[in-house]
C-alpha cells in the first residue's frame, strides 16, 4: 500500500503525487556575508528524526507545502500550506 500524505487542500493523497524539493531551512538576511550564503547553498546536516521539508502536490493542487517527516522511519507526522507560513512570516 502506498503511503498518503495529508494535502490540507485534497485531504491523504498518495506520496507519488508529490515531488520533494529539499529541507526547509531558513534563508539568511540578503545583506549576509558570503560564508553565511555558502553554508546555507552547499553545506546541509542530514538529521535522524522529525525534520521539515519542502514538498510539492504535482498532480493534485498544484500546492507548495512544509511536511514534517521522520528521517529515520518515513512516517509523516503532518503537512500546511507553505503560503500560510510567508503570510504569518510577512505580518510580524
């Protein structure tokens, strides 16, 4: 059986609907040094455990989301909307 992913927008759709784009890790300031920069382009910790991750719904709605996700066992501890996150981001 197929692992679902909970798409706040299509409810639990199956993994193979969705492409991963990488941990969600959070951008240094555009006026950072260059080693800041370096460190966050080419230098990542691969973590053991719940970790976020980018993840898009290609063949459902099309929607960015921030899954959380076990490393270690795969399982899938929740999604949301990645938009929500810059708009409560742009806010504060």
């Amino acid at each position: 059986m197929a692992s679902l992913v909970p798409c706040p927008h299509c409810g639990a759709r199956p993994k193979e609907e969705f492409t991963v784009k990488g941990a969600a890790l959070t951008r240094p300031a555009p006026d950072a040094d260059q080693e800041s920069w370096m460190d966050y382009v080419y230098l990542r910790d691969n973590p053991r455990g719940r970790h976020e991750e980018y993840w898009h719904h290609t063949s459902g709605c099309r929607r960015w989301l921030v899954v959380t996700r076990d490393t270690a066992t795969h399982e899938i501890e929740a999604s949301r909307d990645m938009a929500l996150d810059r708009q409560t981001d742009a806010r504060t």
